[in-house]
C-alpha cells in the first residue's frame, strides 16, 4: 500500500492535541486512529515483556540457589531462613522509620534491632535445648543457659522495655508508642513465623520443600496463566491479579504437589526427621521411614472405578497429604500477598525494597511464604503427630493386651 499526498494532508489536518494516524486501503480511504493510544500499548506492551523476561530470568536463578541450598543441607537451610528473617525485619522497620519520619527519635533503631535479637534468643534457645540435648548436656555453660533460658529471655526483653520508656521524650510520646507497637507487629509477623518454618525443617526437609515449592508453583503458574489468558480480575487490592490466574495456578499447584510428593518420599534425605549426632558433631538425617512416607494400596471410589477401570492405586500417603497443603498455597496463600498489597497501599509504596529487580525486596518473595509456613506447622500438629500418636498409643495397648493374657 503507497502512501499520497492525500495521506499526509490527512495526516497533516488531525489537531495537535489529537495526534492521529491514518491508514490507508487499496481505495484510498482511511481510517484514523489515536497514535497516543496506539504509541501507549506499544510502550505498555514493550514494558510488559521486559519485566516477564526479568521476572523469569531471575524466577530461575532464585530456583536454582534453592536447590543448591536443599543440596547443601540443613545448617545452610537454617542460616538461609535465618538470613531471610532478619532481611525482611529490616525491610519493614525501614518502611515505619521512613513513612512516620522518625528520623528523630532517641534509640529507635536500636531498640527495634535489640528486641529483635531477644525474640530470636527465646525461640532458638527452645529449638537448641529440644533439638540438640546431647550438646546442651554435654556443655556445662549450655546447661546453664537451657536450664534458666525463660528468666534469661524475660530479662533481656524487660531491659529492652526499659530502655525504651527511659527513651520517651515528650514531644514524641504518640509516634514513639506507634513505632514500638509497630516493632512488636513486625517480630510477630517475621520472627515467630520463621521459626515455624525451621520447626517444620526438624520433621523432615520435606515438610519444608514441598511447602515452599508449593507457593513457588502457584506464584509462578498464576503470573503465567495470568499474563497469557488473563481477562477477568480478581481483587482489587492487586489490580494486575485476574481469575484466570488463580484458576489456572490451583490446577496446575495441585498436579505440582501431587508430583512432587511423590518423588521425594522415595529418599531419606528428604523424609526423615533432622537430628544431631554428639559423637560427630553433625545433623544426620536417617531413620525407618514413618507410614505417610511407605507406599500404599488405595481402593478407588466405584465411580472412578467404572469410569477408569481401575479398582486400586498405589501411592504415598504423603500424596494425599499434599493435595491439601497444595489446595491452601493456591487458594489461601495468595491472601498472605493480598494482605501485604494492602499494606503497600495504605503507605502508598510500590515494594518492600528493590533487592530484587521485577520482584521487589525480600518481603515481596515471603509474604505467601509466611503463612504457608504457619499452616504447615499446625497441620503438622494436628493431622502428622496425632496420627503417629494414635499408632503408637495403639501399639501400646495390643502390647499391653499381650502381657497381660500372658500375665493370666
């Protein structure tokens, strides 16, 4: 198609502040279009890609480090967390310091920095003294320690309380009370749930891969899902969030757990509990493998069986586990990033930090990961252990049952 004179004082007649541009047909008619509208989805649609190639570029790597730390074993697994916990706490002590202009006031970061130290001294005091008995005996300043760590812990966080009421100046009273309650607000959300999460390491680095994984998946899977057929919005929280995604990162998280359950029950390494020899000064990581983690035969619902024809599978009972923790990373979990979206929002910031470039700080990564993290451990609690206890308390009682009809 040649374009004439007639294009151009065509082109030449649209007004300036109505920037168009004209097309034209074999028939030399045309049809004007907006050219601010048309540059602006071109630029959108530029930016657009260049932030899914970032996003997917270091999307990799981050999966690759994760390997590479799993590979690694769990004392790196639990200085990474440790690492991640204390990275995220300043993200968000940054954000209060910054949004109340607390530029001025007597020893807040220091506080925040010491409390933070005490609350990690009470929960990773219990995890040394519950997981690592043998040591604790074996030194006698740790039996000390472990043996007063409640006091030592009390007293540690009543001097930081202190400080911080010898620390009140007057003309500062109210955003000096903000900041403490935003301290407090920030060791609950990250300390406590961190160490929910090495909690969950000790029972097995299963039940710390397959959650993470899980979050991981569905993060991935609705962005792509998203991007590709997304139409329809979810929430407006997170304008960018659309059904589409969600749907999509549900199926697609749950075949992911499913798959992934099943591979790694297969290994010790990742389904025993984590334990520490004294001898050797080493975690070890072998045992018999519980019943979760040893295949079983399933019979199949007569539906399914009519439908299929097949009356029995054979699978993990850690599979069928997994479709829940699955179903609440996909349909649950993204409420951790609309909650942390709402947060953005009420302070009027794009992201945690920029540590990451196309994902945000640290926090914009864990915020899912927290409250998948939590879960995790009460499902642990209330389904694993009590189902282990039921086992073992059954075997009891037919061993009981057995000496006493011997006894008779």
């Amino acid at each position: 198609m040649a374009l004439d004179h007639q294009f151009v004082l065509s082109l030449a007649s649209c007004q300036l502040s109505t920037l168009c541009s004209c097309v034209c047909d074999c028939q030399s008619s045309c049809v004007c279009v907006n050219s601010r509208l048309f540059i602006h989805k071109q630029v959108s649609s530029f930016y657009r890609w260049k932030n899914y190639w970032i996003r997917g570029v270091l999307s990799l790597a981050m999966i690759f480090g994760f390997f590479l730390i799993i590979y690694m074993g769990p004392i790196t697994l639990i200085l990474v967390v440790m690492s991640v916990q204390i990275k995220c706490f300043q993200e968000i002590i940054t954000i209060g310091y910054r949004v109340y202009h607390s530029y001025e006031l007597p020893w807040f970061r220091t506080l925040s920095w010491y409390f933070l130290i005490c609350v990690n001294y009470f929960f990773y005091g219990e995890t040394v003294a519950d997981y690592f008995g043998a040591l604790v005996q074996r030194e006698e300043p740790l039996q000390f320690l472990a043996r007063y760590h409640r006091f030592i812990s009390f007293a540690l966080y009543l001097a930081g309380f202190c400080m911080f009421v010898l620390s009140l100046v007057k003309k500062h009273y109210r955003l000096q009370f903000y900041m403490f309650a935003w301290t407090h607000v920030t060791l609950l959300i990250v300390v406590t749930q961190s160490h929910l999460v090495i909690q969950n390491l000790f029972e097995g680095m299963i039940w710390f891969i397959v959650p993470i994984s899980i979050v991981i998946c569905n993060d991935i899977m609705a962005y792509l899902f998203g991007f590709f057929f997304g139409r329809t919005p979810l929430i407006k929280l997170s304008p960018k969030k659309t059904w589409e995604g969600f749907i999509g990162g549900f199926f697609s998280t749950v075949v992911f757990g499913f798959i992934l359950a099943y591979l790694l029950s297969q290994f010790q390494y990742f389904v025993c509990p984590v334990g520490y020899n004294s001898e050797t000064n080493s975690f070890t990581i072998e045992c018999e493998p519980s019943d979760i983690f040893v295949m079983q035969e399933y019979t199949l619902p007569a539906a399914i069986q009519n439908t299929l024809r097949w009356k029995t599978v054979n699978l993990y009972p850690f599979q069928i586990h997994s479709i829940f923790l699955s179903s609440f990373g996909s349909l649950i979990g993204p409420f951790g990033g609309f909650f942390a979206s709402g947060f953005k929002r009420a302070f009027k910031i794009k992201d945690f930090a920029n540590t990451i470039p196309g994902h945000g700080g640290i926090m914009d990564r864990f915020d899912c990961q927290y409250l998948m993290a939590t879960f995790t451990h009460v499902y642990i609690a209330s389904f694993i252990r009590y189902m282990v206890f039921t086992h073992m308390l059954h075997g009891c009682r037919l061993k009981w049952n057995c000496h006493y009809w011997l006894f008779l």
